[in-house]
C-alpha cells in the first residue's frame, strides 16, 4: 500500500504519529501543488491520500485522474475542496479526523493584540536599535464585534470579556438569547460594523457569504477599527481590503487566511501598511497536528482492515 501525505510543509507528519506501524510505504510531500498534472504525477500509484485541510482541492476533474485511489483522509471533520459525491461515485472513501477548538481562537487574540499594540512593528525596531515608533490602541472598555457566534466565535468572545471588553455580535441566523445567556449582545450587522472597535470574522464561507466584508462595510468601519480574519479569505474582499488599508480608512487588519495559499511572493498584502500577515497558522499547533495524524493513521489502519471509520458524508 502507497500512502502520500500532502501538504506537509514543515515535514512534521512523521514525527506527530506511528506510520511505520501501518507497514506501508509513507511518502510526504512537503510543497503546495497547484497544477493538475503535477498532482496527478504526485499521486499515481497511491491507494490512500492524506489531506491537510483545504490546501489541495480534490475536484471531480482530479478524482477521475486518480484511478488508483481508494481512500482519502482530510484532516478535520469537514473539507469543502473536496467533491465527496464525485469521490463516492468513484468508490473512494472519505475519512475525516477531529480538531481542537481552541488553536484559532488563540491565534486571532495573537493577532488582535499585534495589531492594535504594532507588536511586529516595535520588535523590528528595537532589533534595528530603534525605541517606542507607535502609539498603541485599547482593548478594556472598547467594543469587541464577532462575526459568527459559534465554537470558534464563542471562545474569543470569552477572552474579549476577560479584557474587560464589551462584546457584541452578528450572524445570518444569530439566536439572541442564546448570546445573551453567554454575556454577548446580537446587534444588527450595521451596527456591528459601525461601532466595534476590533471586528473578528468566524462564519462559514459559502455563495451568500463570500465578499461579507467589501468596500461598503469598510467604509462603515471606524477610522480606528481593528479588522481580524482567521476564518476564510473569500469572507473579505481583499482589494477592497487593501484599498482601505492604503487609505488609512481604518487602523489595520490581522489575516491569516489568504486568496491564494501560499500568498505570492509579489502579492499586495506584503507590502501593505498596518497589517500582520500570518501564513494560515489557525489549526497549525502541537496538539491539533497530534489529533490530525495520529487520527489519519488510524483510519488508514481501520479502512486497511475493512472496517473504515470516522467516514465522511
């Protein structure tokens, strides 16, 4: 049995579980690939595919290139690059693994604070002999706007409280009193927009949502507003995003998510001001990597044996 790990940019998937233990041959495959050909070259030969998240997109044009595969394992229990009605069509499992809820929301506070407090501008002039370049913002007693009020949007609404922050939040279908009962006040998304002095994105990405945040909602922001994205890209419009950013119409963005991954060497956002730019790290801890592989291996191990398991769709 072939098995490829894709996606495994800091060649850590050996390390996070027990592969020999499978009796098989484990290739990891450290780079993005984008180009269908080099995808299928990658995995001719392959009986089982090991994805990390949404990095590499299994349409039904890819599955059908793929007459070798017979098991697919994303990491996570959802992955909407993959087309689970082309993969089952074509007699290919679909495995998923769990996660932890609690690596992003750590994040997005990461990011928050090295925006309003210019972390990564003062740490590069300190190292360049510089001292005290920015003027930091304020959390305690400022207003904190989630977006997305889930798993994910709840525990950053906790930490925004224990900042002595006044949350408020908006989605599609919010339920009001089930924010009440957790300290947070549904607010229309105007309002939302216009009074929150850090915005943190947690929504799903669909066809209604994609392009949440473009030029209208930024220009609904205040001029000292922090804009966060650990969600999806597709959520913000990114020119519109730049546009604003350029303008100084609002005081900086923290993204971790990007339309293109990895982001281009000559892509605007590197070179645009007041923003922290981090390379999709949301999910990418020790213990998230632990669950994520050593799950894979035990589902290749269970499908090995006829008796699949954590079977997605």
């Amino acid at each position: 049995m072939r098995i490829v790990v894709l996606d495994d940019y800091q060649q850590v998937a050996a390390d996070f579980a027990d592969w020999d233990g499978l009796g098989a041959e484990v290739e990891s495959v450290p780079r993005p690939i984008r180009d269908d050909d080099d995808l299928v070259a990658v995995l001719t030969g392959a009986e089982v595919v090991v994805a990390m998240r949404e990095r590499t997109p299994f349409t039904a044009d890819r599955l059908a290139r793929l007459p070798d595969l017979r098991l697919l394992v994303t990491t996570g229990r959802v992955n909407a690059s993959i087309d689970a009605d082309a993969a089952r069509a074509q007699g290919i499992v679909v495995c998923g693994t769990e996660s932890t809820t609690s690596a992003t929301p750590e994040l997005t506070w990461g990011l928050i604070l090295s925006v309003v407090r210019s972390i990564p501008v003062e740490d590069a002039s300190v190292r360049n002999g510089g001292w005290q370049q920015t003027v930091g913002g304020d959390l305690d007693g400022h207003r904190l706007g989630v977006v997305g009020l889930g798993r994910l949007g709840t525990k950053v609404a906790r930490v925004g409280q224990a900042f002595g922050m006044d949350v408020v939040a908006w989605s599609q279908n919010l339920d009001a009193e089930r924010a009440r009962g957790l300290g947070v006040r549904a607010v229309s998304k105007e309002e939302l927009l216009s009074t929150s002095d850090v915005l943190t994105i947690h929504y799903k990405l669909s066809d209604r949502s994609r392009g949440l945040i473009s030029t209208a909602e930024l220009e609904m922001m205040k001029p000292n507003a922090v804009l966060v994205n650990t969600s999806r890209a597709g959520l913000v419009d990114t020119d519109a995003l730049i546009a604003a950013l350029e303008a100084g119409r609002i005081r900086g963005a923290g993204l971790d998510v990007h339309d293109l991954e990895p982001l281009p060497v000559d892509h605007r956002l590197r070179s645009t001001p007041r923003t922290v730019l981090t390379p999709h790290l949301g999910y990418v801890t020790e213990d998230t990597y632990r669950i994520f592989f050593a799950q894979a291996v035990a589902n290749i191990a269970a499908w090995a044996k006829g008796q699949p398991i954590r079977v997605l769709g």
